[in-house]
C-alpha cells in the first residue's frame, strides 16, 4: 500500500503549534496538521451558564467553524445562513466534552473558558487538530487565569489531544489528509489524555463496516499518534 | 456491584418490537427497550437529495425527536424554538449514516427512505433503541418497495442493531436505563452489522477516562447484546 | 346520502380514551377518534407567563404537532424546517383557549398546565379529538396537583369537548373522517362545556357559503356529539 | 345597557372606505371602522402557488400586518423579531380563506391576488375591517385585470364583509371597539357574502361560555351590520 | 440637461409635514416629498438598552420598514420572510444616528425615544424623507415628556434634516424621485443640523465613481435643500 | 495635539499584503493595518445571481465576518446566534460596492467573484482594511481566470483602496486605530479609485456634527492615504 501523502502508515503530517497568534484572547494558538490550520482562541469568562449557577464549578465549552474558501470550493457562509450545519454542531460539540476531560471543573470556580476554533485552511482531521491545539490556548488561558488570581490552583488534570485514523486500502494509516479521508472505508477519531486514559473513541464506518482486528489496529496507531502530539504540545509549552 | 435496575452486567432489557404500529407509512414500528418507547416510521419518495440527482443510487435519511413530555421534565418544543438542539442532529446524523450501512444504495435506485424516529417515552438508550426498531421499519419499506416493483431485488445486506454499553461502578454493563446513565462513568454506543461487522463505535468519558481494558470489556458486552438484538429483528420479521 | 364511511349522519366514529398512557407527565391521555390517535400529555409547572406574574392566577396552555408520517404523504418536520405552520399555531391557540374554559384559573394559583398534543396518526378531526382527550389529562392533572397539595380546591368548572361537523352531499354529518372532510363543502368545530355553555364556534366555508338552516342543523348534531363524548369522558374519569 | 362608545347595540361605526389610496397597488383602498383604519393594497402576479400549477386555476392570498404604533402602547415589530405572532398568522388565513369565497377561482386563470392588510391606527375590529376593505381592493384589482385583458370574464360571484358582534354585559352589540372589546365576555366574528350565505363564524368565549339564545342574538345582529357594511361597499364602487 | 420631473436641478419636491396623523403614537408625523409618503411614529418608553442602565443617560432608535406594495411591484413582507434585508437595516441604522446628533441625551433622562418610520408610498428617497419627518415626531414626543414632567428641561439641540442628491446626466441634482434615482450615476444622503453641522454624509457611486468638483456641487445642492427643509419642520412645528 | 499611537496626523500605520496567505482560493491576501489582520479570499463561481441571468454581464460580492475572539472582548458567533449584525450587514454591501466599482462587470461575463473578508484580529478599520485587501485578492482571482481561459481581456478598470479618516481632538487624523476611533468625534470612512475618483464617502458624527471645513480637511488626508494604500497594492502585485 501506499498512501497518497506518501507517508509511512504510522507518520502524523508536520505539526506546528504557535502560541500567542492574535493578541487579545487569553490564549491564542495556530495549529497545524500540514495543510490544516486551525486558529484556536481561550476566552475566560467570570461567568457560568445557567443550569451551573450557585454550585461552585466551572466549565468549558467551544465553538467551531470554518472560513467559508478554507475549503477547495467555497461553502456558504453559516452567519449568512442563519443555521450551523449538523457537522458543525457536532464537532463543537466533541471538543468540549474532550476538554471537559482534561480540567477539574471545581477547581476553575465559577468561570467559564470558551475555546473558538476557525479553521482558516482545510485539508482534512480539522477536528483533530482543533482539539490538540484548543488543549494548548486552554493552558495558557488557565495560566492567565492564575497569574490574574481568578483561580488559586491549576485546575489541568492531563493534556489532551486527537488524531484520526482510518483504513486506506485495507490498511490502518495515521492522520489522514483530505484526499486519503475521501477514499477511506473507515474514519475514526481518537481523544485521548496524557496518562493513556480514552476520553472518546468515535469510528464510523463510511463504506463497509470494519472487523475487530482493524478497529485494534487503528487503536494501537492512534495511541502511538496522540502521544506523539502530546510531546508536541508539551514542548511548545515549554512544560 | 448491583445494577440500579437489578439486571445482570450483560442483561438486556425486555425487548418489544411491534410492526405495523400506524397505518399511513411504508414501515411503522414502536420498540420499547424496557420504558423506552421509540416510533420509526420509514417512508418511501421517488426522489433523491440533489447531490445523488442523475447518479441511479439512492439515499437513506433519519430525523428524530422527542415528544416533549416523552422525559420526566417537559422539555421545549423544538419547533417552537425554531431549532433542532445539538443533540439531536448529532443523533439523526448518527441514525442515518448506520441504516445507509445496511443497504446496498446502488440496488435502492433513484429512491429515497427517510425514517422518522419519534420518542414517546424515554428512560436512556432511545439513540440505540431508535437504530433497532429503524432497521425494522427499513426492511418493511423494502418490502413494500419490493411488492410494488420499485425495485426488483432486495437491497438489504444486513441487519443492523444498536446498543448502549457503560461503566458503571467500575464494571460494564449494558444497555443503561435513564438512572444508570445518570451516573455511569463512560457511555459508549455500538451500532453493527448481523455479520460482526462494525459500523459505529461512539464512546464518551463522561467523568474519568476509560482504559483501554475497560473499552475492550464494553466491547464484548455490546458485540453480545447486539447479537440478541438481532435475533429479536428477524423473529420479528419472521426471517 | 351514503357517508363514504357508512355512518349515520349524527353516529361518531369509535372513541377510546386511555389514561396514563405514558409514564412521566402528570396527565397522560391517548385519544382515539376511529384512526385519528392523538397523544395528551399535561405538563405540571409553579410558574406562569410573564403576563400574569404576581396576580395570584393560574395559566393554562396547549403545543400541537402532528408526527411526519401520521398522514398519507410524509409532511415535512417543522423543527427541522424550524417553524411551526401556521394551521398548527392555530390549533394549538384554539386548544388552549377551550382547556381555559374548563377551568377556574384563579383556584389553580400562580401554577401552569401545558397540554402537548401530538397527532400519532391522523385520519380527519385532529383538533376535536385533540381538545377532548386533552381535558383528561387536564383532569388527571388537577387530581395530581391536589394530591400533591399543590392547589387545595378543583379548579374544574366544566368538562371541555369538541367535535367536528360539516355539510357532505347537502346534508349535514357529525364527526368527519379525513376522506369525508376533503369533500365537505363547509367544516365546522364546535367545542362546548357539559353545561351546554358554547366556547368556540368555528365554520368555514370550504366551497360554497353554508346558509342559515344548515347552520343550525350542523350546530344540531354537534351538540349531541358533545353530549356523547362528555359521557365517554366522565366515564374514562370515573366520574 | 350603555354602551362604552355611546351606540345603540345594533350600531355600527362611522364606516369609511376611500379607494385609490396609494398609487402602486392595482386595488388600493383605506377602510375605517371608526378609529381602525386598515390600507388594503391588492396586488396581481401571473403565477400561482407551486400546488396549483398547471391546473388553469388562481389563488387569492393575504397578509396581515400591524404598524409597531398602530396600538395604545408599541408592539415589537415583526420583522424585527423574525417571525409573526400566532394572532397575525391567524387573521391573515382567515381573510384570505374570506376573500377566495368572493371569487370563482378558475375564472381567474392562472393569476394570484395578495392583498396586504396592513393595520395604520387599531381600536378593535381590525380583521373585520381588513375583510371588508379587502374585498373593495379585490373587485378593483379584478377591474383591472379585465381592463388589461388579463382575464375576460368577471370572477366575482359575491361581494364579502365582515363584522364583529359580542356580548357586552348580557347584551348582543355590533361592531365593538377596542374598550368594549376589551371587556366583552364573547367575541365573534362573522363573514358573509352578499346573497346572505355565511362563510365564516368564528365565535369565542373570552369568559363565560355563551348560550345558544346569545349565539342566534349575535348572528342576527351581525347579518344585519353586513347587509350595512355591503351596501357601503358597493357605494363606494358605484355598483 | 432636463430632469424626468421637470424640476430645476435645485428644486425640492412638494413637501408636505403633518402631526398628529394617527392617535397613539406620542409625535405621529406623515412626511411627504412627492409621492413619496412615509409615516414616522415615535414612542416613549421609560427604559434604556442594557449597555446604558444605570448611567443616567437615554437613548433613540429608529425602526424602517417599507408596506409590501408601496413599490411599483410588490415586495416580499420582511415579517413573513422572517429577516429584515440589508437595506433595511442599513437604513434604520442611519435614522437613528442622525437623530441622536439632534439631542441631548443626558437631558433625556434614563428614557427612550423609537421612531418607526413606515413607508406608506415609495418614489425615491425614502430614507431622507423618514430622517425630515422622524425629527418632527421626535420634537413632538419631547413636548409629551415635558408636559407630563418626564423631564424638565428640552433635550433638543438641534433640528435635523436629510435630502438626497446625484449627479443626473452629469450635473448635480436636488432630492431625487425614484426615476431619476434609477438612472443617476451617484447617490448621496446628506443630513445636517439646522446650525450647518454635518451629522451624515454616504455618496455612493452607483456606476462611474464622482469628482471632487462634483462632490462639492452636491454639497452645495444639499446644504441649500436641507436649509428649506429644516423651515419647513420649523414652520409645521410652529417653530 | 499628540495621537494616542504616537502616529502623526498624516501617517499611515505600517501596512503589509500578504498574497496567497491561503491555498484553496482563487485570490488569497492577508492585509495589515498596524494590529488590524484580515483575511481576504477570493472565490470564482461560473454563475451569477438570479437578476442577472442571461445578461452576459458578472457580479462580485462580499461577505464579512469577525472570529469571535479578534476583539478585546469576546463576541458572539454570528453563526451560533443564527444572524448577522446590522453592522455586518452594512460592512459587506459596502465592500461589494467598492470592489463593484473596480470591474467593468461585462467583461467578466456570467461570472461571480465572492470575497470573503475575515477579520483574523480588530484594532480599527476593519472595513477599510478589508476593502484595500480585497482588491488586490480581487485581482490575483482576474489574473486566474485569464489563465484559465474563462474570459479573455481583463476587467480591472481602476485599483480600489480605502481608509478612515477622523477628528481627534479637533483635528483630522488618518487611520485611526481602535483607541483613537473609541475618541474621535468624527469617522468617515473613504473609497476612492486609483485615478482619484470617488467611489465611497461615509463620513458620521459621533457626538459633534463637524464643520465643512473640517470635511475638507478629511478628505484631503484621505485622498493621501489611499494614494499610498494604491501605491502598496501595487507594490504587492508587482503593477
């Protein structure tokens, strides 16, 4: 097999995490998976949503969206629309119960961080790489939070992180770009923590259902890739 | 560990797959998974969405709904609000693309089956539920489709179930009512084919990650769960 | 005249009225006028509208949907479409008007009923059967609220139905099913109160305006409708 | 009995109706029931709703709509909310459903007149005035279309008006406005064609239910106020 | 060069200011410049947006809307389509700009002022004509507050006007109707104060972009419109 | 008189154009305006809107948009609120006239350009930035059709740029950042042609209306700044 990216099975595409990319969010990063640029912007808010109000704990949410050309043929505008589509929803929706996972919502009082990931440019695994990048503008939003004194302690439990696998050609292959996602049979994404823990485990079967074996297959190349990222988002935060 | 509904790790609960359930669509069935009570209702249009236009394949659409005292609090209206909430089209998404695996869409010709799935009691697991009683509805309006030489061959390929697998106190169990859903720690979806073959996979850390141990636990109780489950589909059917 | 159903001219269809048809709300009433099935479920809750906070007064109101496939051809979700038509605002406003007839609003103190009534499958006169099963739950409502020691007096003045008539082939018939209703020159919707008080009086010329006598040999028929399904009521109610 | 305005029961308001009221529409005319003043502007197009197509027949349609001030205190205005009330959507089906009563609808060809009924000054009475004036800005635009050779032959089968009658303080009265309104126990509309068939009644109990003695009352009432109303129509269009 | 209307390129069209013309509003002015007629209401109300509670300081805004048929063809009703366009929210936001420029808003107290500018006829000019007339109800609402002491000083400090200029077949020209708008090359909206200030200024090249020497000719045009009309508010203000 | 940026009246911040900022769009710039970054991508489409079908002559449109976080505080997602601000609104008709000014729109054929114009960070000026960017991506997607073959001369008549212009403590000031536009009495926001014709002039009081005088002087700094601004696109395009 070979894949169009010429990658080995097991490579994830050049990663860069750029901290501090716009200058008034609480933190602030470019991610990128090759061709996919996803900014991610940490917005703290000293405010909880209702159904939290009076109960100490705070939370963390995200918002997703796509530039309208950051896809090779323009895509309407949601905000003109009126209406975020259900792929839409449904990704916001997984990146903030992945960095649910990472925080001690106790710990955060009752404040609220908002992470706004946009993908400015697309070329497949933008959720991927939302979320990887979103965990790092959450720590430098968490940082910010203790050096305003918001909060007293560091509510990070572990560092989270995603990657997508699939079966290309009946094979596992790591990190899929656009035109391997396209010929995919199976697309599954992984989030997972820093101490080996799943925190979502979603494989769709796009053509035909997948076996048992593949799905351990794409586990095992999944894991090896989000640790990967995880020292990847280590190192551009300095920990 | 005891099971706040007193069932067995591996218990299903009571089954009931009735047919025919309304008059008016092409496939009409009420399953109850205990006091969960879904109506799928599939019907039958000589036309296809505007991507597939030309393309002599066909398409399989879901929507889905609560009635909004189908829960223990009324919940609002969707279409008061104007809006499907996130979770649902996260759900009719999901319900969707697992039935499009069960067909082979090419024999489905220019036609499209859209199957409604409507809560009218929920106590956890409708997601899983609706996907179980769907398949039925489908294979009904194939049959239909069938009778009234729409089609010529049977598009079926297999039959397609789903159930809800969680960590409860530790231990996996299946099939969560509403209370053990309430305070399990991961829950995890599996939709699969009659012939082993996995379609989706969804599982969510709620609380604290899951280890890989617990995932392939979870994954062995749904893999038997969804086997009985299609046992129940075809007696239904009388396959 | 021959009615296409072969009915009298003043005979209703079957009517079943079943209680506590569903788990969770506090009034839960399927109701069935021959095919028309329409589910009642009154919702219990200590807050009023806007409107009538800090008067000591009570409030009751009603949603309407009807399933997609509870008729012939599919109708399109209104909360995927997100909006409610506008032959469903106007049921549910003429719902809820009728239920407030029934009742001392007063007695029921700062408290709020809502009836949702979903059609499960339609076949002609939705609303009247609507209105009159929805006046069981109602009931079924109040006795919780008194039980619960919510209200300490019956807020109910009068048990509230409805009934559809129309004018077929030049004479007037009680009850109309759908193919009946699709050929009727004129469609009337009478609620009363089992005290013979009118609430709504509702007649619509389809094709040809209706003239004086069939007018009040349609408010004839309805009236002993009425009575009849008063009777069906009470009795469902042991009253 | 006193009425509020000072009437007799059986009186109307000072009735006015000036065509040609604005210059764009092909039937433009002001309708005054006292203080309500309603600008009616009927307009042709040559085609017909989707459902229709094709089938040689046309379409008459309204829209209903009040000025933010139109009113004692400002209503949000519509447009600025993204949607109609429940109320408009009713009042704008009940005069359209009026107004295709007045016409033969194949005569019409395959042509749609909307009238636009929009409400500058409100004190009661605005649907009925809205269906009255309507009706004078319908025979205008019919005018026209046989002017231009649109159609050859008159549509019009019957000129329509409508009334509101009520009880007020026991007592039958004609045409109420808004404070007599305001605290009437029963309201009903009425609509009929000038040969005395009845085309719509729309009696509701605000209160009290209503007898049937109060019923046959308000119905004698309000056919004599439209036999008025009529007459005042056709002065005005010099038939 | 002769314009369609026949007017002097300096020459303003038949203007025409009347108060009073519906009951409700607290300043209820129609404007007319030609055929163009638009009614202005303004309403007084005893609250600000949120952004100034508590900051002693009131507010004006301005709502626009234009009736579906005062155009040549009818246009879609803005509250049926559920959005108001562009244009129109261009425009309410110009309204209610310039006439923020015409008052002190300290003086106005925690109250705010909402001018609902209806067009009743459309021919040109609308904006400018409901920015002349909209004054005038605003003067006349301020008169209300002060006689009912809602303040106690005139927050008046300036009268307000607008006109409209372009450059028709290369000269500059003086209040435009809607055919000569349509075959100008550009289009400019002045508002001033009635010292001479500038509060306004959009000149929009609608086909070749203009010369500064024609900028200043439209200048002038319009500082000698905007003079007459500020007279002419003055003169029905009995100023 | 010392600007709070330290800039002299006439000066400019440093502006950079970025070309093929990203990869997918016909035309791709990212332009500076000191901290003000927005993102202009160009989209080619083979069809024109509904009013200009079978005209033979093109359009080009814009749309805007600010990511949430590229302001001090956070904003809500126009998506998410499911509407775009009046602001929006106004801001992308603007930039569609302007860059409709650039283009002799016959030459285009039935063609559409769409420029997106996402604001990346905000610190004033986001619209005039936007403008002058999208220009130059404006060109970059003409040069793609040539190469294309998809027309065959080229439609660019004239460079476009934009800058604001303001009085800041009673003097004219250039490109104001955010600081200095939250002061300024006065903003006016200019387009212009790179042979000095005018194509935009929004000039608004804040507070003060502004003298002609000061008018003057504004459009004199104006006209400067895009003169430079030209000069830049140039430069970027190697003109």
């Amino acid at each position: 097999m070979q894949r169009p990216s010429g990658r080995a099975p097991a490579q994830l595409r050049p990663v860069r995490i750029t901290r501090n990319y716009t200058r008034h969010a609480e933190g602030s990063v470019l991610v990128e998976f090759g061709d996919t640029k996803v900014l991610c912007n940490a917005s703290v808010a000293s405010e909880v949503p209702r159904f939290l109000r009076g109960q100490g704990s705070g939370w963390i949410t995200a918002e997703y969206g796509m530039l309208p050309r950051s896809t090779g043929s323009r895509m309407p505008r949601e905000a003109a629309k009126g209406k975020q589509s259900g792929r839409t929803v449904e990704i916001q929706r997984l990146i903030g119960r992945s960095l649910r996972a990472a925080v001690d919502l106790e710990l955060l009082g009752e404040n609220q961080i908002t992470i706004d990931c946009d993908v400015i440019q697309a070329d497949g695994g933008t959720r991927t790489a939302a979320i990887t990048g979103a965990c790092v503008a959450l720590v430098d939003a968490l940082r910010y939070m203790q050096r305003e004194k918001i909060i007293t302690s560091d509510p990070l439990k572990n560092m989270v992180a995603a990657v997508s696998v699939g079966i290309y050609d009946g094979e596992a292959v790591l990190d899929l770009d656009y035109p391997e996602d396209s010929s995919a049979d199976t697309d599954m994404n992984l989030v997972m923590a820093e101490d080996g823990g799943m925190i979502e485990v979603q494989g769709t079967a796009e053509g035909e259902p997948f076996t048992e074996a593949q799905f351990a297959q794409m586990l095992g190349l999944g894991k090896a890739g989000i640790d990967e990222l995880i020292g990847l988002q280590k190192e551009a935060l300095s920990l």
